[in-house]
C-alpha cells in the first residue's frame, strides 16, 4: 500500500494498492493552493510512479465525486490510457471535468454498484454504501490473495440521511467477521469528540431561518453538496419563495444531479437570474457559490457590489452554510464583513445550526474500527494531528501500536505472511497547476513570484555596440512594485550612472559573453538598491547589441 496524496493535508488523496506486478489506484483528487503559492491555481499528486509502471496500471477506482479524490484524474489520464470505475454520480461528475479538459468520449468509464462486484487482475472490489456530504458515496471492500483491505472512503454514520441510504454497517460488520487484512479510514474528525450531527438537522434551522426573514433570503454552499442542495430548494418551496441559481458549478452540478435522479425540483420553483428584480424580496431566495469567500465566486462579488444581478440590500439575509477550509478563513470573514456593511443579516456560525460536517467524529471512527476488526491500520485522509489522534483512537479499540502504521506520502507498506513494515518510499510530492501548465514549479517559478510580490522589479536596459563592445547611450532602467520612500527618479538616474561606471570599465569593454555581463549588471544594480532602500528586488538585465 503507497499513499500518493491524503496524508499530512486535507486533499489530493490517492492510494495505490500494488499485489504480484499489479497496480490498482483509489481516488486521484487534487487540493487548492497556499497563500504563498503566488499564481498556482491547483496542487495535484505526484503521479510520477503510476506514469512509470503505466503497463502494471489495472485501473482507477472512486469513492466519491468531491474535488479532492477525482480532481487530478483529467491530468493523470492525459499521462495514462486505463479504465476508470465510481458510480453513477461521481462518473456523472467527472465526466463533466473530461469535457474541460477535451477528454470526454475518450475515457472508459465504467458505473458501479454496491450490489455488483468488479475483478481487475488479483484484487476484486466490493462497494459499501457510505453517507458523506455528497450522494452516492463507496466503500471498498478489496479482496486480495493476501487479505482483504477496507477503504472507507469518505463517511459519516448518518442513521438518517436526506436520500434514505445508510452507511451499510452491517456489510462492514460481515467483513470484520470474515476477516479484514488493512483497514484505511477517514480521519478528518478524528480529534472531534462525540458523534457528527444528521444532515436533517440543517433542515431545522433552514426551516427557522426563511420562516423570519423579511426579505430574500440568499444561501451559500458547495456546489457539490446536494443533499444540502436539495434541503434549500424543498424549505423555499414550502415557504413560498422562487429560487434563482447562480455562479457556474451550482448551475453544473444542479443539472448533472437533476438529470441523474440525485436531486429533486419542486415544480415552478425555479426562476432565472435575470426575472429576480420582477419578484417581491419575501418571495424570493437564491443558492450561490462563495462559500468559501473565493474572490471571482458569485457571493463574492454580491459582497463587493460587483455582481451584475444580485446586488445586496437591507433586508437581505444571508446563510453561509459551509465550515471555512483550512487556509480560506480570511477570505469568508472579509466576505462575511462586506456583506454586513452592504446591510444584509449574515448567519455563519457553527452555533446557528446551518452546516454539519460530512465526516465521522471520534465515537463513529471508533464503531468503524470495532466493526471491521482490522489486523492492520492505516489512518488516512487528515493531517498529521488527525491521522495521529485516528491512531490512538484505533489503539483504544484494541488495535495492537505496533499494527497501527502513521505514513507519509510516497511510503511504502508492505504486508505479507511475516507481517507488515515500511519497506521504502517512492516519489510523492505536489504537481502544481499552473493555467494550462503543470509540473514541479516550486523552486523556482514560486521562489521568483515571492520575490516579485515582496520587493518588486527592476528592468535595466542597455544597449552595446558590437563593434568594440562599448555601451550606446544611456541604459534605461524601468520600477515596478518597488518602493522607495525618497525620490524614485533621482533613484533611478543614480542606478544609471553605476551601470554606465561598471561597464565603462577598461576590462569590460571587449567582453563577449553577454551572459556574463548581465551577471555584473545585476550584481552592481541589486547592490546598490538594497544600500540605498534596503530592498532586493528582482533586477532583470536586458543587452541590446546594436
């Protein structure tokens, strides 16, 4: 068993089983990046390994349709030509990835079902019905000639989920009993005490909430939680209210779940965008995007008064139903600020009852390891704190500490008849995207943006005779994003005269390489700011030989 992705992070997950010469994958997600990922738009998996075994490769299995366990399979399968297998609401929506990114119609998908299971090479794969925060949701039971490994996938023990389709406990039940090699279990709300609360509960307080607004009321949620989804559109529909929709992937995901039977509309409930102003405010509720305070997002710009339909009023009520990602508080709390200054009643706490997670807390890890009864254990999916509070809570159930193994990306464990040790590592670290770009741009490129950001950048042009290698005028030397608390001018008429100096040296006038004549600009420039301002900023030489 390699992790790729899911240990020490909340995202990017991917695991690779591996068995006499095969290769089987779960899950290929991505996650967002840092603050200081300055231009990065997502980090994937180092997938480097599976694209050097591709001949081993038998396939990729989903658990779930959520961004951070599909989100890398569009870039892994332009490295990669194999089959693809989740079930109908996760093919669902990621065949709608494969069209952006020019895949679709040239990807075997195959659906699964929990009653159906599925042989590549020497694993066979049963799936076990899970609650998330997004429908359709698997387990794996893999069947191996060694043993039987459980991946849980994503999960909750949610007794009474929205769609009436229960974690199938007594399936994980039945596996225990039969006898289960490795268990690898979520482990985002491990060091959360008690039980997670119902999905029905937001019901409730969405009940509440519409019941006293004085004038619409606009909701804010994932684009992918349908459940949460479809529990908004049936309270505005019992209250009266049109619902309008906006920002891109809510409409996306609201027509792929719609289409596939996921999500129910009540009839005449929705309205378009542009018909809002046509409808009195207490009649009126909207599902957007932004949850997370993502700046472009359809909230986000409401906030700002920037969106070109939805502009923010007194009277407006606003619910924020999302827990922030770990990394984007700021920018829900700056979004939360701007919309109480716009006027709008803002409801975003924990405490108000309009958001549960979708994971297990303590009390359910600890069912799930009793259940399932594993020889072995991985904790997966978490940082490091909670893959270390999933062990300890598995060493509390009876799980020996030397059969519980914490790992990091890119370890290798391996299990046989004499027991199970970390053996080896292979390459895992972070791809980054980039536009249309990917690849390991750490090192360099970010280090560059950091430097850009913080002290800015200095062009010095200068042009040189090819003749007898002497300088041709005055160079021209050009600011951006640098910061002087003197005279910016004078500044630059000084950095002018020391290039000019430099290069009129003696020695330097015969000089050929042009690239290490740059080096002397850049030394002499870089020397000279950071004496008179006390900055570096990054110097950009250009010669123009004429």
């Amino acid at each position: 068993m390699i992790p790729l992705g899911g240990l020490g992070a909340i995202g990017k997950n991917m695991t690779l089983l591996e068995h006499d010469g095969a290769m089987l994958v779960v899950d290929a997600g991505l996650m967002f990046p840092d603050d200081e990922m300055l231009g990065i738009d997502l980090v994937l998996p180092d997938f480097s390994y599976v694209v050097e075994n591709r001949e081993r490769l038998l396939g990729v299995v989903l658990t779930h349709g959520h961004e951070d366990h599909v989100g890398a399979v569009p870039y892994l399968l332009k490295e990669v030509d194999t089959p693809i297998f989740g079930t109908r609401l996760t093919l669902g929506l990621l065949n709608a990835k494969l069209g952006e990114h020019g895949l679709q119609g040239r990807v075997s998908l195959n659906e699964v079902t929990p009653l159906k299971n599925v042989t590549l090479g020497p694993f066979t794969i049963e799936f076990l019905e899970v609650c998330h925060s997004i429908p359709d949701g698997v387990a794996l039971g893999i069947h191996t000639p060694v043993g039987t490994v459980v991946h849980t996938g994503d999960f909750k023990l949610d007794q009474t989920p929205v769609d009436g389709r229960v974690t199938a406990l007594q399936r994980f039940a039945r596996l225990g009993a039969d006898g289960v090699l490795l268990l690898l279990s979520d482990s985002t709300n491990a060091d959360v005490p008690g039980f997670t609360k119902p999905e029905c509960s937001v019901g409730g307080s969405l009940e509440s909430i519409f019941a006293l607004a004085p004038g619409r009321v606009i909701v804010a949620c994932f684009a992918s939680h349908i459940h949460r989804i479809q529990q908004v559109m049936d309270t505005a529909h019992r209250h009266g209210r049109s619902l309008a929709i906006i920002g891109r992937s809510m409409i996306k995901n609201v027509n792929i779940a719609a289409n596939l039977g996921y999500l129910k509309i009540p009839e005449g409930l929705l309205v378009r965008p542009h018909d809002l102003a046509l409808l009195p405010a207490d009649r009126v509720a909207i599902l957007s995007t932004g949850s997370q305070g993502e700046p472009l997002s359809a909230l986000a710009r409401m906030a700002s008064r920037d969106h070109p339909l939805v502009e923010i009023t007194k009277g407006d009520t606003v619910v924020i139903s999302a827990r922030p990602v770990p990394g984007n508080e700021t920018s829900v709390y700056r979004t939360i600020d701007r919309l109480f200054m716009a006027g709008a009643r803002v409801i975003y706490d924990p405490s108000a009852g309009v958001h549960v997670s979708g994971h297990a807390a303590a009390e359910e890890l600890k069912i799930m390891l009793s259940l399932v009864r594993p020889q072995y254990f991985v904790p997966v999916h978490g940082e490091h704190r909670h893959l270390h509070f999933h062990a300890e809570l598995a060493q509390a159930v009876g799980v020996p500490s030397d059969h519980v193994f914490v790992l990091d990306n890119g370890e290798v464990l391996e299990i046989g008849p004499d027991g199970a040790a970390v053996t080896g590592r292979v390459e895992a670290g972070m791809t980054l995207v980039d536009g249309f770009a990917m690849g390991d741009f750490q090192d360099l490129v970010l280090r560059d943006r950091r430097h850009l950001a913080t002290d800015g950048l200095v062009i010095v042009v200068v042009a040189r005779s090819t003749q007898d290698g002497k300088i041709v005028g005055d160079p021209e030397v050009v600011f951006r994003g640098f910061y002087h608390a003197g005279d910016l001018e004078a500044l630059g008429e000084e950095t002018k005269s020391r290039v000019v100096a430099e290069l009129q040296h003696e020695e330097l006038g015969q000089v050929a390489d042009i690239v290490w004549l740059k080096n002397r600009i850049h030394d002499v420039v870089q020397k000279f700011l950071h004496k008179q301002a006390g900055r570096r900023p990054l110097v950009l030489p250009v010669v123009v030989e004429v």
